[in-house]
C-alpha cells in the first residue's frame, strides 16, 4: 500500500445496507478503504477453512461490488492463527483456496492476521520451523505468491505493538525475523504503543520502521469498544499529528460495533487526513479537531433558508414536562391525563445534548467535559460529605459551596435523563437502537448518584464507608458509568448495576429522592377502617418511617409516586425502639375493641424472632414497593440499589428482606441481584421467604 492511502476498518454484522450507508460516508469524506474482519463470520476466524457457500458468495461478491463502485478499496481478511498448523500442506492448501475464492468475486486486496494467539508451536511446527516467526512468515509469503502478489497485502503479527513486544520492539527476535524475512511488498499492521494507544508518536514510529525494514500500516483502535460493552466512543480521532502520515503506509481506524456511533470518528478521521494533505501543500496549518464540523450529523437537525437562521438547534428535541419530583410527592397520580407520563420530545437533539451524548462517551484515556464535570462533582461531594453532616462546625460558605457544587451536580444528572428521554424520542431509530443501551445504563447510574448526592445533602451519612473501597484497575470497567459506579459504597457489587436493557425503550422521566415527612403513606391493600385510613401504612411502613425515616427512598414519575424502599440500618436495636416507643403509640392510636382486633399493633414489629447468627452477618432489612404499572425493572433495581448505597455508606454489611413463597416475580427480581436465601418459614413462627447479601 502506497504512502496516503488512510483507511477506515469496520467490523458489521449487516452486510447489505449498513455497509452501502458507510461506503457513503467514507466516499464523502475521502475516505477509501474497508477491511472485512467481522468477528460474526465464523469463516473469517473460527471455520476460517470452510469455504463460502453459494449464498455467502453472492453477498461478499455485492459487498466488494459496491465499495468498488465507489472507488474505494475492500480488503478481504482471514484470521487462521488460532487452529493452523503451518507445517500442514492441507491447512496451507485450504488457505490457499479461501483467499483464492473471495479474488474470484472480486477481491483485489488481502489480509492475514495472526493476532491475540498463542506464541507456542505443535510439535510438526515445532520440526519444522526454527520460530513461530518463521512459521508465520512463510505460510504469509507462500499465500502472497499464489495470490499473484497483488498490490495490497496486509500481515499482523503476533506482537503487533510496544507493549507486546519481548523484549522490546528494537531488541524482539520475532519482530526481527518478521522485518528480514517478510517479503518487501507485504505491508505489516502495528497499532502503536499499546493494544489501543493515546497518541501516536514519530520516534516510536521511526524504530518500528527501522526493525520492520518498511513503514508500517497503523490499525488503529481508538474507537474501538467490542472489549467493553458498556463503553462508546463518540469523540473525535485524535493524538494523532498529520505528520504521522509521512511514516505510514496507511491507516485503519477500527471503529466502535454500532454502526451509527462512528458518524463523529469516521468524520473527524476524514478531516485529519485533509489536514495532512494540506499542509503537504502548504495551504493550511492543521486545524483543530472537535465538534465543529458535525452539522449533518444524524443525531442533530439544522433547518436550512431563512427559516433556519431563525431557529436555534436547543429548540428542537427538548423535553417540556416539569421535572419529576417539582411537584409533592404525595400529589395522586390520577390528577394527569393518560399519556402524559412521556417525554413529548420532538425527536432531534438540541446542538447541547449532542455535546452532552459526546462528552459522556468520548474517547478510551479521555473523558469529555462533561463527564470530567460529573466525576470531580461527585469525588469532591462524597469527600466534604462532612460539611453539611448534622454535627458539622464549619462555616455557612462551606456548607454552601457544598450544597452549590451539589445542586450543579443534580441538574447535571437531570440533563442526562432528558438526553436518555430525547434519545428514546429521536426521529432516527437507528441512531436509538445503537445508542439506547449506553444512555439508559448511564440515566440508571445518574439515578443512583443523584438520589446519593441529595442524601448526603440531608446530613444523613455518618461517614463510615461513603469513600467506598479502592480496587485495581482491571476490576470494573464501564466507562463514565463503571467510575461513577466505583464512586459509590457498593461500586464493587456489578450485579446491581449491569442489566440488559428493556426490549422496548421507554421515555418516561424518573426521579429518586430520599422520604420526607409531607410523603403520605397509606395502605394499598388488605382491610381498613374507615374510622382508621392509616392502618395497613402504619403496620406495614410505620416503624420505619418514624424511627429511621433516612433509610427512606421515594420512586417518582412525572404522575407522581410509583414506588418507594425503605431500610433499617440495625435491626436489633430498631426493635428494641419498637418496643419502647413505636408499639405504646400504636396502642393509644388503635385501642383493643371487641369486634375489631384486626387493627392489633402487637405484629407491628417482628424483628426480634430473626436469629442472631442472621443479624450477625446481615444486620440491615428492606422493604421494597412499586406500583403494578411501573413496567420498568431496571427503575426498581435502581431504587434498591440507592438504599444499598446508603446502608453501605453507615456502615452496613449485610441486608436481608422477607418475601413471601408465593410472590415468584419479587423472588426472581431479588434473586438476580445477588439475595440469596438464608432462611425459610419452616424455622420461624412465619411463612415468608427470608433473602439476604452481603454489601
């Protein structure tokens, strides 16, 4: 490959009109190469010896049709170096005639890959061949030669960057042989000084040149995130200076599985390349490389004419409902009108909701401002905790600048719900399918870090655990979503947090926020009185609502309450403040009459037939209730998982829940989230299922 040809690489599962959409894209923006390296063929890797059926054939032979068409190369790949035996005229054979099958559709260029496999050799291998190098660059040049030595040709080697190298890249036996042995023509894929590297420099380069004896074909994986399924890269290529194209034979950009996240990469990846041909030229000094640029972007809508000048992009797409939680939350949700619990977007993104989506999924070692914003706000938040704690000394501006950055810090988190709302309401679907999963799993962390902040705010915390606990780096992932995660006491409990999406994408805007006495509690079933409305609310909820109301968490929509979790940080002593306080005030509050002993208080508060090798390990006990129209899960785990927060931040390290045998879906619900069952009915006065984990 000749020194300019910049290159795109992308790996889709739609081999018909997703790819016809991108040869587009890519012709627009000067763009001229696609590799074919889809992980989803199982004969480009696993069955690589398997030839194409009849039907296979005829969509490779259109794909290759339509990126010609277009003027752009397609570059065929195959990844044999999982299974091959290199000594094997069988396997050599079979490669010989998988690659020769695709040239006689069409295919003009080629790839052999031999990446993220084993170094070591079969024993034939092993007699036959003097390294692995060795082995790999024969089968290479043998299938370069039967191929009629076309002029594009790609080899990836086995230690395909610095990192991997042994012992270095300028000392590496491998990466030697690879450079005298190779044949001159062949091109050689390198992706840096990592497996996905920040920046890419001229002296690195330079030495990878020099052992290589060519200059090297970077693929770059800057954006790409099928090692993360809870990370998206929407921000621009960059790190990379235009110099760089000088010392390369290409480059290949591997972008992010969805198809429509690549829109800013593949773009901003076009106007570097034009940068660097015009300061090749002299006519330019190398501009910038961000959110200008973007304006037909299929996330965005710029009316054009008169008509346009006039309208400003943040008038389109917005939400116009109150924000949840602005009206009390004992407020019936009968008051509004059906339908009305949707976010009336009009489907386009305002120009700052798109620099939000960016910002939240920027780039693998960069964070976009406002995701930076989001995790110095809460890292700072959670350390002063102290400044508003109900025993704090310090002085009013502290206290105000702790409650300022957490007001900035919750209408941040209120932005992000109205993107997800947008984004759900977005005009293009496609845009919605590949983005859907990553906006509601960070609105559901949002959630989480909102109702935490606003606790906190409360002076609730004693400061036990709020910092959390440290882990290694390797030991979550997640992007914005996965630090916010570990900001939080229970940061290490992944199961709260990783769910699939829902199949169908809602809109509806929720709110958590901790109980405050103006809630009203009243009972949805079982018997009342009309002389005591309060009863099944004060048998049920009462006890803990009165005596540790900071373990109370309220769900709402924009209808109003939907559900609510409330918690007792330590049973034993909640119940002995059950018996001395709570159960006496029952009593004058519901007198014993004949005819009416179903108000008894004396089943109010059962806490002490629980075991004391329970409540050694699982201390704590919840209470979770959501309304039968809430058909959102994910909200509930989110609901729950606010109060685990705050229980792990006073100190909790365990929490139980009763559930009856019968209420299979709370059961399963629980269960999923890591409860497990440590004690049954049949060992107590009582019937009910008792589930409980360690936080």
């Amino acid at each position: 490959m000749s020194q300019g040809n910049f290159c795109s690489l992308c790996s889709l599962t739609d081999k018909g009109p997703l790819s016809v959409f991108l040869y587009i894209r890519m012709q627009n923006w000067g763009l001229n190469t696609y590799l074919y390296g889809p992980k989803d063929d199982l004969k480009h890797r696993l069955l690589w010896r398997e030839a194409y059926s009849p039907d296979e054939e005829g969509q490779l032979r259109t794909l290759i049709a339509e990126a010609q068409s277009r003027g752009l190369r397609f570059v065929y790949a195959l990844s044999p170096g999982q299974d091959i035996v290199f000594s094997s005229s069988s396997d050599v054979t079979l490669l010989k005639r998988k690659l020769r099958q695709v040239s006689d559709l069409g295919c003009q260029a080629f790839a052999i890959l031999f990446d993220d496999i084993d170094h070591s050799l079969c024993q034939a291998d092993s007699e036959a061949f003097s390294s692995f190098a060795h082995a790999q660059v024969f089968v290479t040049n043998e299938v370069y030669r039967f191929l009629g030595e076309p002029p594009v040709f790609l080899f990836c080697p086995t230690e395909y960057c610095d990192s991997l190298c042994s012992p270095s890249v300028s000392k590496s036996p491998y990466l030697q042989t690879v450079g005298e042995d190779l044949l001159p023509s062949i091109t050689v894929v390198w992706t840096g000084s990592k497996v996905i590297s920040r920046k890419l420099s001229l002296d690195n380069l330079a030495e990878v040149e020099s052992v290589l004896q060519r200059p090297p074909l970077i693929w770059d994986n800057l954006h790409a995130n099928d090692y993360d399924s809870r990370r998206l890269f929407l921000g621009p290529f960059k790190g990379r200076e235009p110099q760089l194209r000088g010392h390369l034979s290409g480059l290949l950009l591997n972008p992010n599985c969805e198809f429509e996240a690549n829109y800013i990469p593949l773009h901003s990846l076009g106007s570097w390349f034009r940068t660097g041909n015009d300061e090749n030229k002299g006519e330019g000094k190398g501009s910038r490389l961000g959110m200008r640029g973007v304006d037909s972007s299929p996330l965005m809508h710029r009316p054009s004419g008169q008509e346009g000048e006039k309208k400003r992009l943040n008038q389109s797409g917005q939400c116009h409902q109150p924000p949840p939680g602005s009206r009390s939350g004992g407020g019936s949700r009968d008051q509004k009108g059906q339908g009305r619990g949707l976010c009336s977007g009009k489907g386009l993104l305002s120009e700052s909701q798109v620099r939000l989506l960016v910002g939240l999924h920027y780039l693998p070692h960069e964070h976009g401002p406002s995701a930076q914003k989001l995790l110095q706000d809460l890292t700072w938040l959670k350390s002063n905790c102290h400044l508003v704690s109900t025993n704090n000394k310090k002085s009013p501006p502290q206290v105000e600048e702790w409650r300022g950055r957490a007001s900035r810090f919750q209408s941040l988190c209120e932005d992000i719900a109205q993107l997800h709302c947008s984004v759900v309401g977005g005009a293009n679907r496609a845009v919605l399918y590949d983005l859907y999963p990553y906006v509601w799993d960070l609105r559901n962390m949002a959630l989480v870090a909102k109702a935490f902040v606003c606790w906190l705010g409360c002076g609730k915390s004693t400061g036990v655990d709020v910092l959390g606990m440290e882990s290694e780096p390797w030991v979550f992932k997640g992007g914005v979503s996965g630090e916010v995660q570990m900001l939080l006491p229970i940061g290490n409990s992944s199961e709260l947090f990783t769910h699939p999406p829902p199949l169908f994408p809602t809109s509806r805007l929720y709110n958590i926020r901790p109980y405050h006495g103006k809630d009203k509690v009243r009972g949805t079933s079982g018997h009342t009185s009309t002389s005591h409305p309060d009863i099944i609310g004060d048998r049920c909820l009462g006890p803990c609502l009165a005596l540790c109301p900071e373990y109370g968490f309220i769900l709402e929509d924009e209808l109003g309450v939907c559900g609510c979790v409330l918690g007792v940080l330590d049973v034993r002593s909640f119940a002995k403040r059950c018996q001395a306080s709570w159960i006496p005030a029952m009593r004058d509050k519901y007198p014993l009459k004949s005819g009416n002993t179903q108000v008894r208080m004396s089943c109010i508060c059962k806490q002490g037939e629980y075991p004391d090798s329970l409540l050694y390990h699982f201390p704590s006990q919840l209470r979770l209730d959501a309304l039968p129209e809430l058909v959102d899960i994910s909200v509930s785990r989110t609901l729950l998982a606010t109060l685990l927060t705050a229980l792990k931040a006073n100190g909790s390290q365990g929490v139980f829940c009763e559930v009856q045998p019968t209420d299979r879906q709370r059961l399963e619900f629980l269960t999923k989230l890591g409860f497990l069952e440590i004690l049954r009915g049949e060992a107590r006065s009582r019937e009910g299922v008792v589930l409980g984990r360690l936080l």
